[in-house]
C-alpha cells in the first residue's frame, strides 16, 4: 500500500511538474521541425516477417526530412535520429524542446498479437486514452523506457500499470487545438491521397508527446504485422508515398497557420514595446510564517519572455516570472504559507479565465512536489 502511495504521489508530481506552455504568438511563422523516427538501437519496435519497426519508421522519417528541406527551405528540420540508434523518449522531448521546435512529428508502425487483420493509419495526440485499443499502442511505445539505464525523467511511471494511464491522462497539452488540426490533416492526406484504411486521429498518453513544448503527434504509419501493409511500406514506392502525405500535411498546416498569424500584406502585426520581464532564476524566500517554504498557482508558461503586466495576466493578481529548467518562463499567481490559502487562489484564477492554472510549491527557493512541501511543513511544526 505505501509503494501504491508513493507511485500515485509520482505521478501526480509528473503532471503538476510538466512543462505547459501558451499557444504561439501571433506573427510568428513555422521555423522549425523535428521529425522523431520511433524506436532504434537495441529497441527494434514492432517486428514484422521481412524487416523491424524502427527500420521503416527511420526511412519515412529520412524522406520527409528531404521533403521538406527541399521544399521548404526556410524551415529547419532536426532529426531526433538519422542513424539505427537507441535515443531515450525524455530525450527525444528534450531535442525538439532546446531546439524551440514549433512542431513535432514522431513516426511509428503499429502491429498487433494474434491476428494479421488488423489494418490502416491513425494519428495520435497527448490526451486521455479512452479505450483499451489506444492504451495498447500507448503502452507498446511507452516499454522503450524499459530499455533506459535512468528513468528518474518519467517519475517511477510504469508504462504496463493501467493505473498510471488514468493519472496520466491528466496532463493533456495546451497545444492540443494546434496539434488535432495537424494530426486531422496528416491522417486526411494517408487516406484519401496514399489510399490507407482511415483508423482516425486518437488520443493516449505517450511518453514522446508528454513533454514536448510545441504541436505535437505521434503517426502510425500502418501495421507491420500484417503482410500487405509491411510489403507496401517495406516498398520504396510506399516510403515516398507516406512521407510525401506528412510533407502535404505539414505544409498545409504551415500555411495556414502563418496565414492566421499575419496581416493581409503579409507583415507581422506591430507590437507594442513593453518593459521586459524579471527573470527569477530562484525565486526569493517568501515572507511568511515558514519563511522558506510557500505555495503559489502557476497560471501559465512560454518559451517566450511576457511582462509580468503583459495583457494576457490583466485578471490575475501578483504576477511572478520564473525561469524553468530547458529555458521556459512560469507565471505565477501569490505567495501563500499553505496549499489552503493558495487553494483559494487557485479558484479565483480558474474564474479569472485561466482554467489550466494549478498549486505549485517552493522549499528553499526550489520547485517541488506539492507533497514534498507539505511533509517539509509538518516536519517543521513537529
């Protein structure tokens, strides 16, 4: 029971600690892409009679890297691997993050036990897993950190518990509007200009998704496991067919995105100058009863610098900055003594429009699980 406890608490403290971050600010364009090859190395991923997941997906990824390179050249594409080898999933998120990707393409093959049925496409985003299906691909992808030496990144997660998935689907991406418009387009273009088996655009909680700063999906291009889908994308034909179908979707969300985000005459939209905000490395002691401890609601992050006085924060009171950890800024709402009274800040927030705010906590000067600061309060009160 105390282990189960201690899990929960893990878990919970993954998703107050993730990075959320607000949607993209107006006038910016589409710079830079990283496309994620699933598996690799000693994880083979998904095996089929003739050739491994991590062989196809690596192949596609190669092809719309050069697609997009050769068409989009004012893009920059990085690869999360360009080579067969092993690349942790946290490091995966942690490229695309230090890169300031504005988009992330994971690719995956699908396969399934005891049957060779099973066919088509389908197009995930972090959310909920809702059904038995998507938990089964979720943890499919998620048992390559069974192969890392260091999990400490993902919490104690077990990616075989159920339970952890129903934790887990807490934490769902402010992105998620941007990345379903992306993942609707990609899985459109498979089927109705590659012709495959339309499984639809899905949600679950995949570990690739989880902490990455920008759009993000996670493809499965077919199912390895049954032999007309493995020929076809063992093919060379198949491969630039595939990722010729990621490149459309790509460029039309690109488009259209930065046709949202610009003036009709195509300049960006003047803004106004504002006083830049105070970066707080290591927030200062809060002045209260316990001195080094506090409680406060984050109401949003970016990876871009606001003001503290910026017009997003003009209903919420008490506004600090924080710089995060991979160069992300945290806005926070008050400093409180106890969870209680930040509790009560965290209410006024949500009614103030910000509905994806939440408690955090601060011992000595350093982030921590809300846990964490409240055994450290009843610690000091023994």
């Amino acid at each position: 029971m105390i282990q189960r406890k201690i899990f929960r608490f893990g878990v919970l403290a993954m998703i107050f600690l993730m990075p959320l971050c607000v949607v993209a600010q107006k006038g910016e364009k589409i710079q830079t892409v990283v496309i994620d090859a699933g598996h690799g190395g000693g994880d083979a991923g998904a095996l089929g009679r003739k050739t491994t997941e991590k062989k196809l997906n690596l192949a596609v990824a190669l092809k719309l890297g050069a697609y997009i390179e050769e068409n989009l050249p004012d893009v920059k594409v990085v690869y999360t691997r360009k080579t067969d080898k092993f690349v942790e999933l946290s490091e995966r998120a942690a490229i695309a993050n230090r890169n300031n990707a504005d988009v992330f393409i994971s690719i995956h093959c699908n396969s399934t036990e005891g049957t060779t049925g099973a066919k088509g496409v389908e197009t995930y985003v972090m959310g909920e897993t809702k059904n038995e299906a998507n938990l089964r691909v979720a943890m499919t992808e998620n048992s390559a950190i069974l192969l890392e030496e260091n999990t400490d990144a993902y919490d104690n997660f077990d990616p075989n518990s159920t339970e952890a998935y129903i934790l887990f689907s807490l934490s769902q991406s402010v992105y998620q509007k941007q990345s379903l418009k992306l993942a609707d387009k990609v899985q459109r273009q498979l089927v109705e200009r590659v012709g495959r088996n339309d499984r639809g655009v899905q949600q679950a909680g995949f570990l690739v998704l989880w902490k990455t700063s920008m759009p993000s999906i996670l493809v499965e291009l077919g199912f390895i496991n049954n032999l007309n889908e493995e020929q076809f994308l063992l093919s060379e034909h198949g491969q630039s067919q595939m990722a010729l179908a990621l490149y459309r979707a790509f460029e039309e969300y690109k488009r259209e995105f930065e046709a949202e985000n610009h003036q009709e005459d195509g300049q960006q939209p003047t803004k106004p100058e504002k006083k830049p905000a105070e970066e707080v490395k290591e927030p200062e002691l809060a002045n209260n009863s316990n001195g080094t401890i506090y409680f406060s609601v984050q109401i949003s992050s970016s990876k871009h610098k606001l003001p503290t006085d910026d017009w997003s924060f003009r209903k919420a009171k008490e506004v600090e900055v924080h710089v995060a950890h991979g160069g992300l800024y945290r806005y926070t709402s008050g400093r409180f003594p106890t969870k209680e009274a930040a509790t009560a800040r965290l209410s006024e927030m949500k009614a103030a429009g910000f509905a994806d705010a939440f408690v955090v906590a601060f011992v000595n000067g350093e982030r921590v699980p809300i846990h964490q600061a409240e055994e450290e309060l009843r610690k000091m009160m023994e």
